[in-house]
C-alpha cells in the first residue's frame, strides 16, 4: 500500500500548507501546470515525484516530465496527463486510447475544479484534484491525497483552502 499526495495547476506557487498535507505520503503525483521548476524542486526534496507538462510549463519542465504518464502501481493501471477531460466529456486527444484500453484510475488537470467521479462505463475512477496554486479563477486552493493499494484506491482525503484563509481537510 501507498499513500500519493496529488496536486495540479501549481502554477509556480507551492502552499506550506500542502507541504504539511503531504507529509504522509509516499510519493507525490502533479498533473501539471507546475509553473516552475522551483515547484517541482521542492516537491522532490519531499518524496518522489511523478509528474506530467500543463500547458503553462515551459521548455525545462517539458524536458523534465513527459504529456502523459501512464503506469501500473500496487496493481493499478494508473494514466496522468494534464488536459484529459472526465467522464461523459474526455479531451479528444485522449478518447480513443482511453476507451481502447482503459487505467483503472485517469487523472488529469486544467479545468481548476476539484472532481472524483466514476466511470461506470470504463470501470475507472477519475480525479480532477483541482487547483493547488495562487492564479486562475478557482477561489479555493485544492489538493488530495488517498491509499492505493491491492488493486483498490481508498481513503481519499481532500484539502481546502480559500486563498485568503487556513486550510481544511475533508475525508471522504
């Protein structure tokens, strides 16, 4: 079992908030948008990264991380990118692999909203963690965090934070 810390739309901003949310896991998951390589250097002083390329990030965060990750881990098909849409409404670009030849758990950014939904019809979980940086147009900085482990995600926790105020955890 392992315990992933993920984040996404940082941005170029890592919140000290997040850092102390994180400080269980095992490895830290970022669907892009990092913003800056000075993020993603702080992240991998505190675990192991996996990361993917937002649309913001420049050449050396491009040359650092790849468009999509798609890996098996404690028995999970995992596939992290930063623009691949959710149920009902997947990005184009990622559709047809997607419904070919589904993870067991899709991840993806971009859209700045916090969203775990099933996909009944492909049998897999989405997580959307929303947006853990200061820019954009979410009021509420977002990250989660969960177990995966013997096939199975669980105990998904979810912080918050107004980006005026402290954070808040939620469990679900």
């Amino acid at each position: 079992m392992k315990i992933i810390g993920l984040l996404s739309d940082t941005h170029g901003y890592l919140d000290p908030e997040i850092i102390d949310f994180f400080s269980d896991t095992d490895e830290i998951w970022h669907a892009g948008d990092i913003g800056s390589e000075y993020v993603l250097e702080q992240l991998e002083l505190l675990k192991p990264v996996r990361a993917v390329y937002g649309n913001i990030d420049d050449q050396k965060i491009r040359l650092r991380t790849k468009e999509h990750l798609i890996f098996k881990t404690e028995g999970i098909k995992v596939w992290i990118t930063h623009i691949g849409g959710y149920p009902g409404k997947y990005d184009p670009k990622v559709k047809p692999d997607i419904f070919n030849d589904p993870p067991k758990l899709f991840i993806s950014g971009h859209s700045h909203i916090l969203k775990v939904m099933n996909d009944k019809t492909l049998g897999l979980l989405h997580i959307n963690p929303g947006a853990a940086g200061n820019k954009g147009i979410h009021k509420v900085i977002t990250a989660v965090k969960f177990e995966i482990g013997e096939g199975k995600i669980s105990n998904l926790l979810v912080f918050e934070k107004n980006r005026k105020n402290s954070g808040n955890m939620i469990g679900w």
